[in-house]
C-alpha cells in the first residue's frame, strides 16, 4: 500500500523528520520516509522516485541544511513535476538557493521559527491532513507579512489545496520565470505569444516548446558513488552556469525537422518521433535557422541533472527509453517522465548532439559556455553525443555519459535539441 505523504529532509534533520513521521503516523497518515522506506537492495534513487511519486503530499522539513542539500532540491523538483501537494515546514530562515525557491514560488509556507515544537508539529499534523482530504482548516486569517510572527497563527489557501500556516510569505525577489507549465505532456503548437512570466514558450520558427533552464551550478563528471564512469568522464568539476537559457522541451521531431531542413534517409513517416542521422553540422544550422543553437555540453548536463547528483535524474525505466525497455525502436517524444525542469527524453530514445569539441579528458580551464568554447571544426576533430539511445544498456544512458563521434554521425542514431538565449 502506498504511503500518503512522502518526507523530504537533509541527513542532519533526520530526528527532526523521524518526529514528524511518527506524529502523522499516530493520527493515521502513512509516511514515507528514507531510510525506512527504501527496501533491502533497491537502488536508493529509484526508491526516492517512487515513494514521490506514489504519495498524495509532501512535507519538506526546511532548514538550512535542507536549503544545502541537492538531493532534497532534486526531491522538492519530483514533487513539483508530478503536481503533489508540497507542504515546506520552515523551521530556520535560511536564503533559498534560486532552483529551490523557484520550486516552491507558489506554495504557501508553515513557518515554525521556533523549531518543532509540539504546537507547530500539531499544526503541521492538521494542514497534511486538510492537504490530503482537499478541505478548508478555518483558522482566523492575519493578512501577508514580510516578517517573522512571535506566534504562530493563521491559514490560508494554497494552490488548490488550503493549509494552515502561521504567516503568508511569498519567495522573497521577482523570479526570473515562475514555474507555471513544467508537468504538462507537450502541449499543441499554435500561435502563443511569448510573456515576461512563462516558464515554457512555443517557438514559431520550428513549432517546438522551449523550457527555461535558471542559472546555476553543479558538479559535472562522474556521478557520486558512480562505479561505472569512464576515463573521459573525469575528472568530476565544479560549474557555474552564469546565464539561464531556454531549451528544448524534447529532442527535435520529425515534423519540427521538415519545417526547415531536407529529411535525413531513411526519412522517417512518423511525425512524432525524434529526428535522428543528422550530421553535427546539420544539427548546428538547423538550430540557428530556428533562432537558437546547439546546447555547449556542460549545459546539456546541467538540464539533464536537474539538481541530480545521481548517474540518473529518476528511475530509469520511467524516464529513458533504452535497450530493457524500447523493442529496439525509438518512440515518440514526451512519453517518459520528465526531470525536475520539465525536459523529457534526457536520456535515452536517441543521443543528442552538443556545441563543443570531444576531448578525452576534461580540461578544468577550458570554457563550458559562451563564444569561447571549443567546436569540432577542424577536419580530424570529433564532436560529443550526449544521453543515449534506445539501444543503449543501462550504463550508455547514465547522464555523465560522454560518446566520441564522428561528425557524420552515421554510428549511432543521433538526434539533437537546440538551445536559445532569447525568449
């Protein structure tokens, strides 16, 4: 059976959380909580996906060790992906990291500034239970505040679902793009006119959705505790991604291809699935003719990881097509489950070209984005495949993956998604 309300907490809160759980659990709301939850042998990211995605809410116990954590952020990003009702039980006023507080910009927060006390674990108690049976608690409404309450007071509505909660704070500073659209399954194009607040826009030039993809950094390489890295995927670095950028929501499609460009042979009769045998040229001009670009390699990475520190962004079989699940075929783009910015296809279905030239080592000083990084254009140069394809084994599809290709790109099939700097 599964649990109704899935606990997301940093290591060093686990008293904190295991409090939580028990007090929910003695009125009757089942928990899901890790370690508890995880069963004996499971793969530890996978179980965390499941548990997300098999409960109705999710409490997450906000600290500062919380607001550190990635793997609470790539949590709090599941929960949003999949429309659960997320409860932040803020209990220090730590600044939120821009990708967390993006997440949680339309959520109303329990503010404990006391810490977890039995009056805010009670309180807690109440609004899950009112989140899950999807009614109003009547408590007196004080109005919005930008300060910290000596008491806690108040409820108020959120997001479809009413919580009690002690003030109403919104995310403090504009957000570059609220999050309005990352769960929809690709909507139609058509003609829509791009706002200053959209998360998700529609580029009339090849008639795909692009995602805005906020600034950040990440560790890129090898996956902690990732035993099957190899030599090029090393070593693991730190970086910045200065600038956010859209990109596409899926790989390039068949239809979206015949927009602009001569069909690669065999043309494919299926307008849904994703182009593939292009050459890297080809995927280059064809993104420039759209208004964008191909994605350099290190920002690839960054989307695909969506704050993930882990070889995949979820459970594998949910959100790549590859050689255990694809009958050998590719599919139709936007099936799988997406990451926690809302792309699909990340990995798997068909490689993705990227912008830079292949080295077999990562050089700590050479560009990641920008005009100066590096591109295969001399003659002997190899270009970089990135995610996979439905041939691939486990291991080919993990999100450090790096393929050496030729940039003819007759090998594998090899598809591609571009990048835009501009709304």
């Amino acid at each position: 059976m599964a649990q109704q309300v899935f606990i997301s907490y940093a290591s060093a809160d686990k008293t904190i959380a295991d409090r939580i759980c028990g007090a929910l659990e003695s009125v009757g709301v089942s928990c899901w909580i890790a370690p508890r939850n995880i069963p004996a042998g499971a793969d530890f990211p996978s179980a965390i996906v499941e548990g997300i995605s098999a409960a109705r809410a999710f409490v997450l116990v906000l600290t500062e060790h919380a607001v550190a954590s990635p793997h609470v952020l790539s949590e709090v990003g599941h929960a949003f992906n999949g429309k659960k009702r997320i409860l932040p039980f803020r209990i220090s006023p730590a600044a939120l990291p821009e990708d967390l507080e993006y997440f949680l910009s339309l959520t109303q927060w329990l503010d404990a500034p006391e810490g977890c006390t039995d009056q805010n674990l009670q309180r807690l108690v109440e609004a899950t239970q009112a989140a899950l049976a999807e009614r109003r608690i009547e408590r007196p409404l004080a109005p919005p505040r930008r300060i910290w309450p000596a008491a806690g007071i108040l409820a108020l509505g959120s997001v479809g679902v009413i919580i009690a909660i002690w003030k109403f704070r919104r995310s403090p500073g504009p957000l570059p793009v609220p999050p309005t659209a990352p769960i929809l399954k690709i909507p139609p194009a058509g003609n829509h006119p791009v706002t200053q607040g959209e998360k998700i826009r529609l580029n009339p030039r090849d008639g795909l959705n692009y995602v805005w993809i906020p600034p950040g950094s990440f560790m890129m390489g090898c996956s902690v505790q990732d035993s099957e890295c190899k030599e090029d995927e090393k070593p693991a670095h730190r970086v910045t991604i200065e600038q956010g950028f859209w990109l596409g929501q899926t790989e390039v499609t068949v239809a979206a291809y015949r927009k602009r460009a001569a069909m690669p042979s065999p043309p494919s009769d299926d307008a849904t699935l994703p182009v593939n045998g292009v050459t890297w040229a080809e995927a280059k001009e064809f993104c420039e003719a759209t208004g964008g670009r191909l994605p350099t390699e290190a920002e690839w990475e960054y989307a695909a990881r969506a704050g993930s520190t882990e070889p995949y962004y979820g459970a594998i079989s949910q959100i790549a097509w590859y050689a255990e699940n694809s009958d050998n075929t590719p599919h139709a783009v936007g099936q799988k489950q997406p990451n926690a910015f809302g792309l699909y296809d990340m990995l798997g279905n068909v490689a993705e070209w990227v912008l830079d030239r292949y080295f077999d080592k990562y050089s700590l000083d050479a560009a990641a984005t920008g005009p100066e990084v590096e591109q295969p254009l001399v003659s002997n140069a190899l270009a970089i495949a990135r995610g996979g394809f439905w041939e691939s084994d486990a291991s080919g599809v993990r999100v450090s993956r790096r393929l050496a290709q030729e940039k003819e790109g007759d090998q594998i099939p090899i598809g591609f998604r571009c990048a835009s700097d501009h709304p």
